[in-house]
C-alpha cells in the first residue's frame, strides 16, 4: 500500500505541475497585464511549491520505506517495482525542483545585470 501511495503521489504531483506551469505558459502576451506578478506569486508558485514539496521528499521517503519493507521481505515484487517507480519520479521531480528554483535565481541575477 505505501509502495502504490508513494507512486500515486510522485505521479499527480508531476500532472499538477504539468498542468499548472502548461495553462501559465501557453497564455496569450499580455493576458495578465500589470497584475501578472500577483498571479505566478499567489497561484502559480504556491500550486508548484506543493507539487514540489508532496512529489520530492516526502514521496521519496514513502517510496525508501516501501522499499526497505521489500528488502526484508515484508512485501512483494509488485511493491518493489511500484516503490522503484515511485523513487525515480520523485527524485527528478525534487532535482527538478531545485534545478528549476537556480535558474530562475540565476535568470532573476541575468536581468537585473543587464539593466
């Protein structure tokens, strides 16, 4: 059960952020007008940051449990594979996180250089 949990939220937190960054990016110039600022800083980034934080670590944690019960033989090959699955999407989805928060620092550095 922990091995599918972990998965499942590795997964939904991936569509969220899919989603959530597909609907702000394919928006039309100038949709947003002057409170376009408001709108990533109290929607787009909060529904992220969940995404992020429900799908990196503590869907990472959920997965080692599950995969430190297959190693003691508490669970089954399905939870092994499902844990591993569960694992690998929350990792990318971590270091992705982390990936994404750089270069945002570093193109926010860019622009206010360049000034």
């Amino acid at each position: 059960m922990v091995a599918i949990s972990s998965c499942i939220l590795a997964a939904g937190s991936w569509a969220l952020a899919m989603v959530t960054w597909s609907w702000f990016l394919t928006r039309p110039s100038g949709t947003f007008g002057e409170m376009g600022g408001v709108m990533f800083l109290f929607y787009i980034f909060p529904l992220t940051l969940c995404a992020w934080f429900l799908g990196g670590p503590i869907a990472l944690a959920l997965g080692g449990y599950a995969a430190k019960r297959v190693r003691s033989g508490e669970g089954t090959i399905r939870d092994g594979k499902l844990a591993g699955a569960g694992i690998s999407l929350s990792r990318v989805m971590l270091w992705g996180g982390v990936g994404l928060l750089l270069l945002v620092c570093f193109l926010g550095l860019l622009r206010a250089s360049v000034r």
